[in-house]
C-alpha cells in the first residue's frame, strides 16, 4: 500500500491486455482480476513481467490460421 492507503489490483481482458485498477473498485464491464494485488509500482512491475506481447490475442489468432 502506498502512503495515501491506495492498493491495486492487475486486471486482464479477452484480448489479453493488462491494467491496474483500484483494489477497492469492482473490475469494469470486459476485464476480470489478473490473480495480483499490490502498490502501484508492485502492479506495474507484474504487467511489465507477463504481458510480454502487446498484441491482442484476436490478432495472435488470425496470425496464426493464415500462417503467419
């Protein structure tokens, strides 16, 4: 938790995208909770770790069935 007592939690959509997101707040409508919570920072170092393609997974798929 930071000083003002902010705590987040990772959150993740369909397409494979992640965002940070308030703890306190429910996810909004598309995106559902990633498995982390932490400060800011602790949040942004975990995206930084697992979200290694910044590709949505609608376009890995099509990539993949045309042979690309």
């Amino acid at each position: 938790m930071t000083a003002s007592g902010a705590h987040f939690q990772v959150l993740v959509n369909d397409e494979g995208q992640y965002s940070i997101h308030p703890a306190r707040l429910s996810p909004p409508a598309g995106w559902r909770g990633a498995g982390f919570t932490g400060t800011e920072s602790a949040c942004t170092e975990f995206v930084d770790e697992v979200w290694t393609d910044m590709r949505p997974q609608s376009l890995v798929d099509q990539m993949s069935r045309s042979g690309k």
